[in-house]
C-alpha cells in the first residue's frame, strides 16, 4: 500500500482579504463579492434556484465551520444572487 500523500490545500485564492465574516441563522460565513464579468460559468444561486450569469455582479459565500463530511469549507462554496443572500436568515 502506498502511502497516501497529504495533500497541501493552499486554496485558491479566495482565501485572501476581501471576504468578510457574515452571521446567518445556520451559522457564520465567510463572503466575497465577485465583480461580474464576461469570463467564467453559470452558478444556480441556492436562494431562488435561478442561474446566475457570469456578467452579473453576485457574491460567493461558504461556511467558517465546515460540515462534518466535507474535506474542507471552501468546497462548500456556492454563488448567490446578492438580493437573495440578503434575504437569507
Ligand atoms: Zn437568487
């Protein structure tokens, strides 16, 4: 059996200093605004279940406590609609 390398999760780069700590009533979350542009894919936004286009502005949020069966928080990232955020509890 070989040994199982340990992989460095350095993250992309949204680790970095835009995002700010948000209190939900499922806990806190770490968000960042994502200015929109013409690159990128669509996301379906969790609050209304609508696609997101690439070129709109929208944000991107993931939990500070990870779930149990998830190796790391920032792979529960999901893009939400900045109104639809808003109105989340
Ligand atoms: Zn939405």
């Amino acid at each position: 059996m070989p040994r199982r390398r340990v992989a460095q999760r350095t993250g992309p780069a949204l680790r970095t200093h835009t995002e700010q700590i948000v209190t939900k009533a499922d806990g806190a979350w770490y968000v960042r605004q994502i200015r929109g542009s013409g690159a990128g894919k669509d996301y379906r936004c969790p609050g209304c279940a609508q696609v997101i286009r690439p070129v709109t502005a929208h944000l991107v949020a993931w939990p500070v406590q990870k779930a149990l069966l998830s190796e790391a928080a920032i792979d529960e990232r999901r893009h939400w609609h900045t109104a639809c955020w808003a109105r989340k509890h």
